[in-house]
C-alpha cells in the first residue's frame, strides 16, 4: 500500500476487499482512524466553501501562485524585521546590564 493510503480512503477509491482492509487497519490504529477522521471534517468544510467551480484558465492559477507566493514573501520579510527588532532591543538590553555591571562593580 503506497504512502498516501488515506487519499484513496477519503476519494472512496478502495472498494470490497481492499475497503474492509483499510477500514479494520484504521479500527485497530487510533492514530490513523483519527487522521482519517479529521482529514473527513476538513474536506467537508473546504467543499462548502467553494461555490462555484475553479476556472480551467492558466492565468488565474499563475495570478493565484503569485498572490500567495508574494504573501509568504511579504510574511517572511516582516519575521526578518521582528527578529533584527528583538535582536537589536536583547543587544540593548545587554549593553546596559554590562554597563550597570561596569558601574556596581567601581563602587566597590
């Protein structure tokens, strides 16, 4: 059985023998049954979300690509921002614990 099993389980692929199989395996492996369980939910929920079906243009899925490949961009260069931003203020906070160390250990 290749890999992606639960693919077949979920499309309604497996029938007769091959169905009781996977849904004995599945009984027995708590894991398994609650993957394919969840998997059931989810693919439920994105079928009620789409309305009409998908166009068949080439345009709108190179667009689709873009617009979700500039948003992983756009999500990846703000972390890069937050994490200088900590980084600087940690540096700052160091630089003035060195300092606080500097001046405690001259009063003595």
């Amino acid at each position: 059985m290749r890999e992606s099993w639960w693919i077949d389980v979920l499309e309604g692929e497996y029938e007769g023998d091959k169905f009781l199989g996977v849904e004995v395996l599945s009984k027995h492996l708590e894991a398994d049954n609650l993957v394919i369980n969840d998997l059931k939910k989810v693919k439920s929920i994105v079928k009620e979300q789409i309305d009409d079906e998908l166009p068949e243009d080439e345009l709108y899925y190179k667009k689709l690509h873009t617009n979700i490949m500039t948003s992983i961009y756009e999500y990846e260069s703000s972390q890069k921002i937050e994490n200088k931003k900590k980084i600087k203020h940690n540096q700052t906070q160091l630089n003035k614990i060195k300092i606080a160390k500097y001046y405690f250990s001259m009063n003595m």
